[in-house]
C-alpha cells in the first residue's frame, strides 16, 4: 500500500468517524418524542395524575420528579401527542405527553429513551437535559 493510499484511508476513517460523532450529538439534542402505539409496554411515573413530570421510558428506575419508582404500563390508545397507558393496580388509563420538554442524556448504546416535562434523573441514572 503506498503512502497516498494510506493517507487517504486515514482520512476517511476519521472523516467517517467525525460523521458518527456529530449525528449522535444531533440526535441526542432533537429526543424528546416518542412514536408510541396502542400495545407498546413502557415505565411511567407512578406519582398519580397530578405528578407533572409525565415520565416515560424504555426502563425501569425512578421518576424524573425522583418521588416514585416507575410502573411497567401498556399503552391503550394514542391521541396526538397524548398516549394513554394502563398499568396493574390503575383503575383508570392516565395520560402521558409523547413530546418531553426534558430528554434523557444517555450515554452512546442507552435505549432508554426516557422524556419528561419537569427536569431531573432519567429512570436510567442519567441527567435530563432541556429538548432544543
């Protein structure tokens, strides 16, 4: 392989790697919505309907409010940016905005996609952060 040739791959990988590195940045100031259907098990805050923090995410954990563990729920119904779940133990289904005003900061490989309206801890570990 000739020096040329060597160079050239060096700079596509990096080049390459640089691509990755931003449209994770990207995305990761974009989260804030989840596409959600009826039949779709998430973690909700389990606070009550007055808890304003609205958490949902892909994992178990405490509320981003930090008052409560979440509840594995199932989402009944989707209206708009509103997805209804029921949980065991609910006697009704309690509505949860599908547009966070806070987002999960999680690290590269964390699925967790977790979103609030209040700041504080995803149900992860990881801070939230404010939704651009």
């Amino acid at each position: 392989m000739t020096n040329r040739m060597k160079r050239t791959l060096i700079l596509v990988t990096v080049a390459l790697a640089l691509a990755v590195a931003f449209a994770s940045l990207s995305a990761a100031g974009t989260k804030g919505k989840l596409d959600l259907k009826a039949g779709d098990e998430l973690y909700v805050c389990n606070c009550g309907e007055e808890c304003p923090c609205n958490t949902i995410a892909r994992h178990p954990g405490k509320c981003a409010c930090g008052h409560d563990e979440v509840v594995k729920a199932t989402v009944t119904k989707v209206d708009g940016d509103t997805a209804y779940f029921k949980a065991e133990g609910w006697e009704k289904e309690r509505p949860f905005k599908t547009v966070g005003k806070y987002a999960c900061a999680c690290k590269p490989g964390c699925n967790c996609d977790g979103i609030s309206q209040t700041p504080g801890t995803c149900p992860c570990g990881e801070k939230m952060k404010k939704v651009k």
